[in-house]
C-alpha cells in the first residue's frame, strides 16, 4: 500500500505560497481533546461545565467548545468543529494552552497569541484563529451564568 504524504503547500490566487508551519501540521492532522465518536462526545457534554457555540451552517464554519471547570481552573477542554485546516489547528492548540489556566487567564488569550504559538498562519486564514476564541469565551459566559 502506497503511503499518504500529506502536503502542506497551497498556492494563493497570485501563485505565492502558503507554507503551514509544523506545529499548524500537526494540530491538524493529529488535533488535540477532541472527540473519537458522538457517543463520547454526549457523555462529555452532560458534565460539561460551560458550552460554547460560534459559526453558520450557512458558510461552513461551526464551532462548539466544552469546558470543565474546578475551583476556578479549567481542568478539560474538548470541542468539535466543522472548519479548515486553520480552524482546526488553532482550536486544537487553544485547547491545550487553556487546561490548568483559570478563567481570567484563559479570557485573556487572543487569536494573536494562538497564532504566535502556532508559529504562525498564511496571512488570509488568520481570521479562523478567531473561531475557537469565540468559542471559548462563550464557553467561559456559559459557566459563569449558570453560576449565577
């Protein structure tokens, strides 16, 4: 069996390239705290602390983030997203940076700081960094309104 190669490189409308750094590679094609099946994810989801939701159906992109939150710290973070390979890679790593950070810590990360940790993203795509942000503020909104 012949292997897979996965290729990172895609042209831009001008012809230039798009070169994903190793860390986008690898949150990509091996992402971080997300789900093997629905049935695991549904398990997840009744416990969950917070839930966060950002996107459309009608272009695409979705999002959903789940939080498990103790004594002020987030101790799990899962999601499931319908996004490109920019989306995927920066919620993948945004859910690694947040587990053991409390909630003020984890409100404070930006898509700048997810794009810096990825060692950066092609210049058109840095708007999908912005989804699993969202995501986890609306997670974090979650869980401090049914604290209420």
């Amino acid at each position: 069996m012949t292997p897979i190669i996965h290729k990172a490189e895609v042209k831009g409308k001008q012809g230039q390239n798009w070169l994903y750094t190793k860390e986008v590679k690898e949150h990509f094609f091996h992402p971080k705290n997300t789900f093997k099946s629905v049935e695991e994810e549904e398990e997840f989801e009744k416990n969950a602390d917070g839930i966060g939701e950002v996107g459309s159906p009608a272009c695409g992109d979705m999002m959903r983030m789940y939080i498990k939150v103790k004594d002020g710290i987030i101790v799990a973070c899962r999601w499931k997203t319908f996004g490109c390979a920019s989306a995927i890679a920066s919620t993948s790593i945004l859910s690694e940076m947040v587990i053991g950070k409390t909630l003020d810590d984890a409100r404070k990360i930006k898509p700048k700081d997810i794009v810096q940790k990825l060692k950066g993203l092609p210049q058109r795509k840095i708007h999908c960094s912005v989804l699993g942000d969202k995501a986890l503020q609306k997670a974090i909104d979650n869980f401090e309104k049914k604290k209420r």
